[in-house]
C-alpha cells in the first residue's frame, strides 16, 4: 500500500450473498484487535493475490463507523470486467487471510450542513449505509433517494427502510419509477449538502442538474472510482529510474510500474485522489483520460497522466517516473 497508507493483516469471517449479483465480505484483525476508525464514506483497498498477480481493487466500507470491530463491504460481480470482482466472488472464502489498507476518505460528510441529501444508484448504496449509520448515531438530518433495475437488485434496501423508514425512497426501474430529480432539488432548505454515488452517467447527470438549479459547487459531494479499462498494448519509458515497461492489455500503467519494482503513491486507484498523478516528459501519441480528478484542460495539454485508469495510444511516452 502507498501514500501513507499502512497495510492490515485481516481474516474473512464470513461471505454472505445478498442478490444474484453481490456479495458481502466481513473483515476482522487477525490480532483480534479492532480495526482503525474510519467516517462515513470511507473506502479501503484490498489485496487480491491472484496466483502470479496481485490485485487491489478499493471498495467502501459499509458497516457502522460506531463499531470496529469489523469492516463489511460488498462488491458487485461483473463477469467482463478485469477480474477482480470474480475473484473475491469464486475465490474468497471465510477463514481466508487477507491484506487491507487503513481506510481512507475521499467522499467525506460535510458536518457544517443543516441537511445531507444523499442519491444512491445500484451498487452506490455502500457508502451510503456507514454515512447514515453515522448520521444517525448523532441525530442527523437526511433523507436518501435509491435507484436501481429491480426489486430484486434493491441491495439493502429493506435494511435501510427498517431502519430509517420515511427518509428512504426507493425508485425501480422495471417498474417505470423515475427520481424526481429537479423537483427533489428545488424542495431543500437552505444549507442542504448533496452527496452522489452510482454509475458514471448517473453522477454526471445530477451534478449537470444540481449545477443549473444554482447548487454551489461546494455542497455537491460525488464518489466514482473509475475502472481501469483494457485496451491495446504500450510501452513507456520512465526517465528518473531508468526502465522501460510494457503495459499489456489487461494491465493498468500504475499496475505495470508496480510490476517493475516502483511504488508511486495512491490512495483510490480509481481515479478520484490525485496522489497517483504523473508529468509527462514526452509523447509522440494519444492518451486515453478516463480519471475525475485532471481538468479537461490539463487532459488536453498533454502534461500529466493518472497511471491508475488511463491509458496510452502511440510511437513513444516518457514519465517522470
């Protein structure tokens, strides 16, 4: 682990599938001791040792920050993605020893809000079950709005609603439920926060629309870990330690400058944190900007790249690196 994050020796104690397509994992210390504090909104990154390959994919933490004494999160299979979804779903097993980060927060409660407006979609919901945990444990106010494709795929949905009845509302797709978004962002008192997290386009979509209603851009909060996508092979040159890589097809360049035996620093590995944030010295090509964190003109200067989830098309790219 990097950036200042320090590595956690944990046990599986137990997998619990929650629909056809999620799956839930509870860590405990293998010391017995209790984990790190952490808030609401926090994710940590997990180690997959995947025969001569070693994953580390961040999930959110979705138990109570008000009890350590283990961390739950759950993750969604994805059959086409690059494998780490399948490998904690075919692989993972209680009584597996396994290896963690301290957890980190990049999608944090604003406390200063008089109420927090929270939007869920599918998978998205984890974060949202520490931070009303949270909220709840200190009298908050919130209220959250959950989409998702069916019934079936409402993940903890009826766990939220038996706890916190009212403030959850539930919209399922098969059954032609829509949020109704600008309404929903035109009702909130002032000093209401929005936090976001779900699917890329649905993220876009609220934060377009909570812009043109006036929101500041300081009481929107939104969380997507970007995946590191396939695409062709490349080489790269990293001019301050002098070795020269191939990123295969599979292969992310952060995971490929790994491989050669550098440890730059990350804390999301999704594209989100920054940490990982790379000059370019040179380039004879196109790069492929998949993060959240450069600004579109700093992806069209050609001057850094996020190693996590971007990629390189072309003859030749030097790193500062």
């Amino acid at each position: 682990m990097s950036a200042g994050t320090r590595k956690i020796d944990v046990i599986v104690t137990d997998v619990v599938p929650v629909n056809e397509l999620v799956k839930r994992f509870h860590f405990q210390r293998t010391d017995g001791q209790l984990l790190p504090t952490f808030s609401g909104g926090a994710h940590v990154v997990v180690e997959m040792r995947d025969d001569d390959r070693t994953r580390l994919n961040p999930y959110s933490l979705m138990s109570s920050p008000l009890d350590t004494r283990d961390y739950t999160i759950s993750v969604r299979r994805d059959d086409t993605g690059r494998g780490g979804s399948l490998f904690m779903h075919q692989r993972v097993n209680p009584g597996m020893r396994m290896v963690i980060s301290s957890p980190v927060n990049l999608f944090s409660l604003d406390l200063r809000a008089r109420k927090h407006l929270m939007i869920a979609g599918g998978i998205g919901i984890t974060p949202f079950m520490a931070q009303t945990s949270q909220l709840a444990g200190d009298a908050g106010n919130f209220e959250l709005h959950y989409t998702c494709r069916t019934e079936t795929l409402a993940t903890y949905a009826d766990v939220l609603k038996g706890r916190y009845g009212r403030r959850i509302h539930l919209y399922r797709d098969d059954q032609g439920e829509r949020l109704p978004l600008e309404q929903l962002l035109a009702s909130q008192p002032l000093g209401t926060h929005l936090y976001i997290c779900g699917p890329a386009g649905m993220i876009e979509w609220v934060r377009r629309t909570a812009a043109e209603a006036g929101w500041p851009d300081d009481t929107v909060h939104f969380e997507h870990f970007a995946a590191p996508q396939p695409g062709k092979p490349f080489d790269v040159t990293l001019a301050i330690s002098g070795k020269q890589i191939r990123v295969s097809e599979q292969q992310s360049l952060l995971e490929a400058i790994e491989a050669a035996g550098i440890d730059p620093p990350y804390l999301c590995r999704g594209g989100v944190c920054g940490q990982c944030e790379t000059k370019v010295i040179s380039y004879d090509g196109n790069f492929l900007h998949n993060d959240h964190w450069l600004s579109e003109e700093e992806h069209q200067s050609g001057r850094k790249i996020m190693p996590c989830v971007s990629r390189f098309e072309g003859k030749s790219l030097v790193l500062e690196r």
